[in-house]
C-alpha cells in the first residue's frame, strides 16, 4: 500500500468551466481554463441546494478533460451536479509529505431521535483515520507536517484524497519516537 501525508501549499482557481460530467466517483471538465497534472490534488466546492460541500480528488487522466476521482463514501456527490454549482477549485501542491503504509479508518454516527417511536431528526457522521507509529520520528521529519494549517491523506492505490487534521496535538515520544498511533479527523466537505 502506498500512502502519504503531505503538507500542502493552496492555489486558488475560478471555476471558469463550462461543462462538468460526474460518474459514480470521478469528475471530469475541460482544461481549457486550468492545467492539471496526473496525480495534482484538488479541492472541488460546489453548492448543494443551500449547502456548500466539497470533494477531494485525485487527478487520474489530463489532456483536453481533467478526470479526477475521489471517495464517494466519504464525499457523496450526485450527478445532478453542475458547472454552475461549482463556486471554487482549490489545487494543493506538496510542500512536504511523510509516507505511510498502514492506515486504518473508522466511522462514528450520531442520531439525534425524538418521540417514543425514535424517529431520527438528524443523522451525522464523522470519520477518523489513524497512522500506526512505524518508528516516526517527531524532530527532523513529522515535525512540520503537525505544525502545517493544512494535510492532505492521499491514497495512491484508489487514487483518493482526504481533508485531515489532528483530533488532539498532544504527542507521546521517547527518544523523538511516537509511542502510538497518530489519530486524524477526516474533512467531509
């Protein structure tokens, strides 16, 4: 398996697309505003009625359309999207990383019920990713990426990408060594 952890720099786009395709977990559009390379991790808002939401994807095929695919369980997004819903386009350029090669999710849902017949007025779900400690040191490497304002998970055997951020800064070292496994909260929009 091959995962990273990256430390990323953000660019800003307009959307300026004119066309949009989304099938079952990949999304494509023209090029002709934005230059994509295969494996460029982007940041795709858009509205959903009178939300907005957002999916992480991977850049798989570029040319003429910029195919990216991402996670549809973390990051549902229908097909009734449209180019005119689409209100930015965020493109994450590595600005450090640290490779994994273990990691574990994990999925937390909450129901809010009321009524003796606990009918479910809201549902949530929150997601958890944890990297294993693999003899990680703090001082010299991951230091940066737990100072970093922004991570991407990227996940190169599904071509996927996550929003992440650390559920608590507090790290247990002896001798610069993590003694645990590294907890993360996954972005769902």
């Amino acid at each position: 398996m091959s995962y990273e952890i990256r430390t990323v720099a953000a660019q800003e786009f307009a959307p300026g697309f004119s066309s949009l395709n989304v099938r079952s977990n990949l999304v494509d559009f023209p090029q002709n505003t934005h230059s994509f390379g295969k494996g460029d991790v982007v940041h795709i808002k858009y509205y959903d009625g009178d939300f907005i939401r957002g999916v992480y994807g991977v850049a798989t095929s570029t040319g003429t359309t910029a195919t990216f695919k991402f996670d549809q369980e973390i990051y549902p997004l229908t097909s009734n999207v449209s180019a005119s819903d689409v209100i930015g386009l965020t493109l994450y350029t590595a600005t450090g990383y640290t490779k994994i090669s273990d990691i574990n999710f994990s999925a937390t849902i909450n129901r809010a019920v009321f009524s003796e017949e606990y009918k479910a007025y809201n549902i949530s779900k929150d997601y958890e990713v944890s990297i294993n400690a693999e003899a990680r040191r703090f001082f010299g490497s991951f230091k940066d990426i737990a100072l970093s304002n922004k991570m991407i998970l990227v996940d190169y055997c599904e071509d996927y990408a996550y929003g992440i951020s650390f559920q608590e800064e507090r790290f247990n070292l002896l001798n610069n060594v993590f003694r645990n496994q590294l907890v993360f909260n996954v972005a769902t929009r």
